[in-house]
C-alpha cells in the first residue's frame, strides 16, 4: 500500500491529529458508538467506539483460510454440543475445581435428564486468530480461541469500513481506500436468529436479547435488533432480574416473560461468574438461567454449545484422534481445522500434566496460562504465570487451567483512538475474528456460514486482550 504516505503521516503531528478528529466523527456518524462509562444505562452522552486511525495490513491468504474453516468450526462445535458424553470427559477434572464450569455443567445434566423441549439449534459463534511469525515471511493461522457465548461486534464491525474508508480518502490512499472489505456481520447474525425464529413458527413469539447490567455496548446489540425488526420480528431486551421476576414456563414449556412468549434467547449477558447475582427474589439468575434452558425457546447458545466453547474443550480437542473423531471420513476437514491449533497442554493431575508444568516453569515466556474465563484480562504470563503455576502445582486447583504456546504476531505500527488517550504511534498487534452461523432442526443443519470478520488491534504492550476489558480497538484488514 502507500505505506509511504501512511509513514509521513503518522509522523506528522498536526495531520494526525487532523484524520483523529476526522475520524472520531466519521465513526460517530456511521454509529461506531459505545456508552460512555459515566452512565452505561442511558444514551444522552456517547462516545466513539475506540477505533485504529488506520486499517492494519493482513495477509489475503490467512484472512481467506479463516473465512474458509469456519464453517467446519460451526460443524464441530454443533457436534460437541451435542455428544454429552465427550463433554462430561472433556470437563471431569476442571468441574471438580472450578465453580463457575460446573455450575453450566449441573444446569447441562439437569436439561438432559428432563429432556430437551426443542431441537432447534442456533449457533452465532466467533472464531479468534492471531498470525503467528514463526516461518519468516509466511505467517500462520493460529486459533486464539473460539467464542459460543454472547460474541460481540458483529454489529460494530459492520460500520468500521465507512471510517477507514474515508481516513484513507482524506489520508491521500485513496486507491487503498477502495480495497477496504464490506463486512455485514450485522445482518449475517440477524439472518440466523430470523430463521430459528421462523422455524420455532409463531408469529406473536419475541426474539429477548438477554443484556447486561451496565449497557455501554448497546449499539453493537442494537444493530443486530435492528436487522430483525427490519424483517418485522419483534425484539425485547431483558435482564436476568426480569426473567427472575416475571419469567415462567406454560405445560407445554413455552416461555414467558411480561407475559409474551419468547421465540428465541440470545445471551449477551451470563459468561462471568459475576453476571448471576444471587438476589432475594423467588427465583435467583441462576435458576432463570435454568428456566430459560428448560424451556422451549431457540437459546444460543443453549448449555451444550456454552460448554463447548470452554477452553478445556479447546485443548481436549488438540489430542491426537479426537477431531477425527468428529470427522471420522473427512480426514480434509481434519486437516484444515487442525492447522489452526496451537500448541495446547493439559494442566490434569498425573504425568501429562507434571511435564506441562515442569515446561512451563522452564521458560514461561512461551506460554499463556488460562482460566475457564471469557471477557479478556483472565490470563496469565511470564511471571504471574510462573508464580501462579508455583502455587498450584501440587493440587487440584491446577486443573482450573490450561496452558497454550504463546503466539507472536508480526508487529505493526498503528494509532490507537481510546476516549482520553494521547495521540501516538504504537507498535501493535493483530486478531483476527471471524463470525459463524449455523441453525439446525433436529438432525438437519438448516444454515451454517461464515457472516464476516472482525480485526481488533492492541499496543504490543498489552499481553492480554478485549475491546470491552479496554485495551483493543476495532480495525479493519488490508489484505496484502
Ligand atoms: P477471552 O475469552 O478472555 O477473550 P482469550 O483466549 O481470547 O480469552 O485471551 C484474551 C487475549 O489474550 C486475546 O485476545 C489475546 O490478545 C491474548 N492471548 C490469548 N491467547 C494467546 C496466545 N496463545 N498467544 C498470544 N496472545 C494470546
Ligand atoms: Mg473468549
Ligand atoms: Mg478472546
């Protein structure tokens, strides 16, 4: 590209400067908007969401190879859901330590046991990369992790082209500009939700978007509402505590909730441990959630896709015969999805395990230590790691963890657009994300696809991750 210009540019203080200005407002326009953190429940004061000034380059023949395997990912992960007794041995030995994995896995058992009222699936997931720069000069795809619950930004991710369309235009690229991808995540997931919806077939049934407590992302949500009231489907947005209060299940296990029934439950709100407070209501968010997951409304996800996306599963899944065991005649498939795994290690107690952690203690700066966490800040590195691992290395408590090889991306220089953050050049790293859909009835898969892309990008600084935890920003890919 005219890395020349962007080079002069970024190192002109008053044209940065400029495009800053030029693109907070450009942002603003096209609704690349968060709350502001004064006042998360109300949208009288916004902000921009933070955002690269420049889309960062990424090489076409990853990007494409991520787009490809997702729809084998949407497969896979469809197929754990399904098959209770591989979840039960993927998670024995993290559920016996960690309350949070065991709580889903109780509510999964529970659900199983009753029977579950509906076979309609609806899978809207997110697949994360990052290109690791091992082999000089062909960067290879490596899985992060893939994201079942409330994966967000599909909404937000559908605007951020105006942006860095436009940047580069007023930058001077304006050939660059021409090559920024459309991407309309937005209305890939709405296509999804709207087809579950259908196949559930009652016109009077709601979609309930299930939201946070603090709602500062409400726009990416919003645009996602929006698509399906543009196809005349009704949208609510509830809160645990609404369910709690007001939620119940009619004989034939039809939801309810103020009293209209609910097509479909789209979390966006339920994968901390902090999301469920244990309130003096009749009913706690917990056994909402259990309602909801006993009903017969479409959920995404329901209890067995929120456990496949566990990291524990992720590493399971990297033992040797355990994916072709979910493709037992498409060794291709195999191949392509297993490409994409890092280096992943058990933390379980006995041998295996012992060599993880003598590894790991060994040269830390290899690795990354997980938690069963979602929402970034949750890992651990370098000596947190090696002073956690220290800890826990003679008990149980170690197989709360899994330990991955850490992936090193090729640096690129970008500046960063954070709300009260100085204006400078920062060396960066890239994720890549892409967005899947799948709707199944019963044994047939209805729908499964790739809806889109979403590049976030951070200060190398940072170890760890998420735009929400405040240290990515949304980008957009220049293919190289
Ligand atoms: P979460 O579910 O909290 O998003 P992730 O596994 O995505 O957990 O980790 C959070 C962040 O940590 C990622 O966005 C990435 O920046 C960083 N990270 C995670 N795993 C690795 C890895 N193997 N190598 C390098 N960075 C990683
Ligand atoms: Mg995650
Ligand atoms: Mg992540």
């Amino acid at each position: 590209m005219a890395q020349g210009i962007l080079k002069d540019t970024m190192a002109n203080a008053m044209l940065v400067k400029d495009l800053a200005e030029v693109a907070k407002d450009t942002a603003l326009l096209h609704g690349v908007q968060i709350r502001v953190h004064e006042s998360p429940n109300s949208s009288e004061v916004v902000t921009y969401a933070p955002i690269t000034l420049f889309p960062s380059p990424v090489p076409k023949s990853a990007f494409y190879q991520a787009l490809a395997v997702q729809v084998h990912y949407n497969t896979l992960v469809d197929k754990i859901s399904q098959d209770a007794d591989f979840l039960q041995k993927a998670l024995a030995s993290t559920i016996t330590v960690d309350n949070f994995t065991a709580r889903l896995f109780k509510i999964h058992q529970q659900v199983l046991e009753e029977g579950k009222a509906q076979s309609i699936v609806l899978g809207l997931n997110r697949s994360d990369y990052m290109l690791d720069q091992k082999n000089e000069g062909c960067p290879t795809l490596k899985q992060i992790e893939i994201n079942t619950f409330a994966a967000s930004f599909a909404g937000l991710t559908s605007h951020t082209p105006h942006v860095h369309r436009h940047i580069l235009k007023v930058a001077g690229c304006v050939e660059e500009s021409q090559r920024i991808l459309d991407n309309n995540s937005a209305a890939g997931l709405a296509e999804a939700i709207a087809k579950a919806w259908e196949l559930y077939g009652s016109k009077r049934a709601i979609v309930m978007f299930l939201v946070e407590e603090n709602q500062i992302n409400i726009f990416d949500q919003r645009c996602i509402e929006n698509e399906l009231w543009k196809r005349n489907i009704s949208t609510k947005r509830k809160r645990f505590r609404d369910v709690s209060k007001t939620g119940s299940l009619d004989p034939d296990r039809k939801l309810f909730v103020d009293g209209q029934e609910v097509a479909v439950v789209y979390f966006r709100n339920g994968y901390m441990p902090q999301n469920y407070q244990k309130n003096a209501n009749i009913f706690n968010d917990w056994q909402a959630r259990l309602l909801m997951e006993r009903s017969l409304a479409v959920k995404c996800p329901d209890i067995g896709t929120h456990l496949a996306g566990t990291k524990k599963v992720q590493q399971v899944l990297s033992q040797p015969g355990v994916l072709e065991k979910f493709f037992p005649e498409q060794p291709q498939v195999v191949e392509q999805i297993r490409s994409t795994f890092a280096g992943l290690y058990t933390l379980d107690m006995g041998p295996e395990g012992d060599k993880t952690i003598e590894m790991a203690l060994r040269t830390p700066g290899l690795f990354v230590l997980k938690p069963q966490r979602e929402g970034g800040g949750n890992n651990l590195y370098g000596a947190e790691l090696q002073q956690v691992l220290q800890e826990v290395k003679g008990s149980e408590e170690r197989m709360a963890y899994i330990l991955m090889d850490k992936i090193h991306p090729t640096p690129v220089q970008n500046i960063l657009l954070k709300r009260d953050a100085p204006l400078k050049i920062s060396t960066c790293l890239c994720e890549l994300g892409v967005f899947g859909t799948y709707v199944r009835k019963g044994r047939e898969m209805v729908l499964n696809k790739c809806a889109g892309h979403l590049l976030r990008t951070k200060s190398s600084e940072h170890a760890d991750g998420g735009v929400a935890a405040g240290v990515a920003v949304l980008d957009n890919p220049l293919l190289l």
